[in-house]
C-alpha cells in the first residue's frame, strides 16, 4: 500500500469512528427538552400544513428563530421517513462536516498528521460531541459557520481563490437565516486586512481590480440571506394581517438585535465564556497551558504567522462580541471552537509529546471514572438526597448505568497507564458516550421526552375521548396518542383558560384537557383532578366537565384547531 492510500485510509478510518462516536444512539430516543422538542414540533408541523415559510407552535406562529434549521429536520424527515432519525440527522452531519473541514484544512497548511490530530481533538472536546447528538440549531450552526470560515481561509491563507471566498460568503449568509450570528465568520476578512498592519505572515499580496470580485462575495451573502428574507417579507407586506407583521418585527428586531442589547434571560457575568473554555471545552482547553506562552513568545519576537493568528484572533473576536452582551448561554460561542482547533493545531504534536499533558489527560480521565464510580455507589447504597429526588420526580434508577460507566473508565486507566493518558481519556469518552447512548437512552427517554405521561394520558381517557392540552410544553403535543386541541401557547393564561372551558362544555361527555396544577386553580376545582405523572420535574393532570367551577364564563365560541401528531 503506497503512503498516499494509507493516509487515505486512516481518513476514512477516522470519519467511521466519528460516524459511531457521533451516531450512536440514533431512532432509539425521542425530543428531549429544553429545544429539542420545539424544533421537531414545528419541523413537524411544517411536514403536516404544508406552510413553510411561516413556522407555528401549535396554533401560534414561532417566531424565536428562521424556519432554516426545520427545513433541514423536514428534509431530513422526506430521506429516511422516520421523526426520530430525522431531528438528530442535521446536528450528525453538520459535526461530521465540521470534523473534515478542520481536518482538510489543518492537512493543507500543516500535513496529515497534524490534521489527524486536530479534528480528534475536535471530536472529542466535550461540547462539541455533546452538541452533535443533540438536536438544536447550533450543532447545525457550528457546521455551517465552519463551512464559511473555510471558504474564507481558502481564499486568505492558501489563496488568493476566489470562488472558495463566493462560496463561505454564501455559507455565511445561509448560517445568517439559520441563526442570525452567523454573520460574524464575516469578521475573517476585516481581521486579514488588520493583519497585513501588524505584519502577520502568510497573508496572500493584494491583487490589483480586486473590487468587483470582493462585490461578487457581498452579494453571495446577500443572495443566501434573500432566499428566506425576501419571500418572507414579501408576504408579510401582501398580507393585511397584523400578526405576520408582528412576527417579522420580532424576528429582525426582538430576537437579534433587542435580545443582544436588552437580553432578558441567561444573564451572566463578563467573563462567563471563560468558564465555559475552561470546562466544555476540555480535553482541548488543557493544550492552551502550552499554547498561549508559546504564542506570547512568538509575538514578541516577530513571528506572527497568519495560520495561527487569524483564526486564533477570530475565536478572541467572537468571545468578546458575545461578552458584552448581558445574556450569554454556553452554545454562544461553541461555532469558534473548530477556529481554536485549527490554531491549536501545529502544537498538538509537540505538547502531547510531554510527559506532563500525558499526565494531565490521565488525570482527567481519572476525575471521571473516580467521580462516575464513587458518586453511583453512593447513590445505590448510600441513599443520598439527590438519588432519592431523582428517584420520586422522575422515576429513575440511572445509578447502574452511571456505575457502568465509571468501572469502564477505570478500566480504560488501568489499561493504558500515565504516559499515554490521551489514550486513555479517549478510550473512558468513548466508553461513556457509547453506553449512554445504547443503554440510557431507551431507559430514560420515556421520562425526558414525555412519551411516559402522554401514553399514560391517554390510557386514562381512554381512545375515543378527546384531549386538550393547556399550560402544555412542546413535548407534550409532539407525544400525544391522539389529536389534540390547544388554546395557545405564548398567550395570556387566563385567556387560554376561558378557551379551555368553553371547549368543554361544548362536548363535556368525551373532553379531557390535560395541564399542570397551577393552571387548574382558576376554573377547575383541583381536588376532582386525575393524577397523571411526572415529566420533566413537571407534574400533570386531566380535569373534565366535572370538576369545572360554574363562576368560570367560557371564551365566545370559535373554531377550535386540533393538531395531528402521529410521531414515529
């Protein structure tokens, strides 16, 4: 076998590792909150009405993000004719992606063995394999904005190449209806120029009569943003409906701008991303002990080589863009990890080469299967407070699978030893992920997912009752056996409760409607409720025209939406 197809060969060795990393899991779990279920509701949704451009919440429209990530969960949804492989596919291959953009791009500028270690150290990094099996926007959102950091980097560091510019433009633009920070992979380009100032080196010289070619990238970007926009605002304007109106004021303004500015949740301190470097971000965290004293080095001597510093101050740019923001979540920043990994890159070699990161990784994998180990058999034999909340809320007795976990880990410490202690965390995620995956998922999905207590619904109606759904999280409608009617979602309670009300009387022999206590204190005498379950540390309960308080004057009549479900 010639050097070329051995490499070859360990590449695609590396993406099926990957693919099980990644994949495990796959059709044997349903949305799990807090985003999950939102987005295969209205991805769902999409599916049945046949409306795209506008998403709904049930009988509201979702106005929080652009449809672009449901389209991808339909798309996915139309290939392989399954809900529960279709909401995870597009987190799977926008890491799969991520993963062998980094790896072409660490092999141009650095060799295969470099790149080989780099997008390990990506797959590995706990958010990212976190974030990959799961089902938000931003796994897809850290696929994309790679994808336009690569095409710019392309063009930047291995150029000039102008179509790869045009085509992360375009990726840009796409990742800008997707969620709209995606513009910031933009910031590449203003940081080369900034470079050529401080004399980085590598940067490709300026070509002459570039301007019309920089004008072709502009307008890349503003194609792929108009291919949502402009259809929607479109409608928006033909239509006289006051509530299109409020929807796209509130996607354009509320949810970008007025939530940066005013953010009002997930508020923390400044230096909040700090944290989250510092512990999402490990095992590839550990190699900035090393890294960032060499680069202080580098700078001050003069070697400043663009490879390194333009992703490296790109990764700076976007944490201190989401710093100053008063609201901050920990996937904010989870699209620049890749740009991290691609400066970390030339080092990796030479930092695990040291006795002491060997040491270090061992010491990680250690805190794991020790923390896994002791804290699972205290759980079983101890009875602790936490196992017995755990244990009366949720109905869960994860402890043997905890325990699994931490003797796999430990096993992997006892195998490969100090001086190969990349190995041996490797081998302990690899172990837990995997047991996760195969062993937990089908044990505590019922609970996570709500599939438990919306079966549990509906053996107590029975299968020729009728459900509605009030004070109902996005789960409970994606999990029902049935049709069910809802009253609103975003609206005032009050107002869904008087809705309810009237609903039932309507048919009162064969109406139900399923909620959480607080909501039944109004109009309904909670005494006369049926217990059903807990979900998500929620507790729920069906009331009918029996236990209605006559005080309660129903909604005028309308016409009442139920929505299909069928999830499968």
């Amino acid at each position: 076998m010639s050097l070329g197809e051995s490499q070859r060969r360990q590449f695609w060795l590396l993406l099926a590792f990957a693919l099980l990393l990644l994949a495990s899991g796959i059709g044997l779990r349903d949305p799990w909150p807090a985003d999950e279920p939102r987005f295969a509701l209205v991805a769902k949704q999409m599916v049945d009405s046949g409306e795209w451009l506008f998403p709904h919440r049930g009988n509201e429209l979702y106005a929080d993000k652009p449809p672009m990530f449901m389209w991808m969960q339909a798309g996915a949804y139309a290939l392989t004719g399954s809900w529960r492989i279709a909401f995870l596919l597009p987190s799977l291959l926008a890491g799969l992606l991520a993963l062998g953009l980094v790896y072409d791009l660490s092999r141009r500028l650095h060799g295969r063995r470099v790149a080989q270690l780099a997008a390990l150290s990506l797959l590995f990094t706990l958010q990212f394999t976190f974030q990959i099996r799961a089902a938000q926007i931003d796994a897809s959102l850290l696929g994309i904005m790679t994808l336009a950091c690569y095409g710019i980097l392309r063009h930047l560091l291995l150029g000039p190449s102008w179509r790869w510019l045009w085509i992360g433009c375009f990726a840009a633009g796409i990742g800008t209806i997707t969620k709209g920070v995606a513009f910031l992979a933009l910031l590449l380009l203003p940081l080369a120029l900034a470079g050529r100032r401080w004399h980085w080196q590598g940067l490709p010289a300026r070509e002459p009569k570039q301007a019309g070619r920089m004008a072709l990238a502009v307008l890349a970007f503003v194609l792929a943003v108009s291919l949502w926009l402009v259809p929607m605002l479109w409608t928006v304007w033909q239509s006289d409906d006051p509530v299109y109106a409020d929807y796209a004021r509130n996607i354009l303004l509320g949810q970008t701008a007025s939530r940066y500015l005013a953010p009002p949740h997930h508020l923390n301190p400044p230096w909040y991303f700090l944290e989250v470097i510092a512990t999402l971000w490990l095992p590839t965290a550990l190699a900035l002990v090393w890294a960032i004293p060499h680069w202080w080095r580098g700078w001050r001597r003069g070697q400043r080589p663009a490879r390194v510093w333009l992703p490296l101050s790109y990764v700076l740019l976007v944490v201190c863009f989401f710093s100053l923001s008063g609201g901050k979540r920990d996937v904010y920043i989870l699209p620049a990890l890749p740009m991290l990994v691609l400066a970390l890159a030339p080092l990796l070699p030479g930092i695990l080469r040291k006795r002491a990161a060997q040491r270090l990784l061992f010491a990680m994998a250690a805190v794991l299967a020790v923390g896994l180990s002791a804290g699972s058999l205290y759980a079983l034999h101890g009875e602790p407070a936490f196992a017995q909340r755990l244990g009366s809320l949720q109905h869960l007795n994860p402890w043997p699978i905890t325990l699994t976990m931490g003797l796999w880990a430990l096993a992997a410490l006892l195998w490969f030893r100090p001086r190969r202690g990349a190995l041996a965390l490797a081998a302990s995620l690899t172990g837990v992920w995997l047991i996760y995956s195969y062993w937990a998922y089908p044990v505590i999905n019922d609970s996570r997912s709500a599939r438990g207590v919306m079966h549990q619904a509906g053996s107590l109606i029975g299968p020729n009752a009728e459900l509605g759904l009030l004070s109902w999280k996005e789960q409970n409608l994606l999990m029902a056996d049935r049709d069910v009617t809802v009253f609103g979602f975003l609206a005032p309670r009050a107002e869904q409760e008087l809705k309810a009300v009237a609903w039932l009387r309507a048919a009162p022999e064969k109406r139900w409607i399923m909620a959480q206590k607080l909501s039944l204190k109004a109009c309904f005498e909670a005494e006369k409720a049926t217990v059903v379950g807990d979900s998500n540390r929620r507790s729920w309960y069906l009331v009918n025209a029996d236990a209605l308080r006559p005080q309660c004057e129903p909604h005028p009549p309308e016409a009442w939406i139920r929505h299909k479900v069928a999830w499968h």
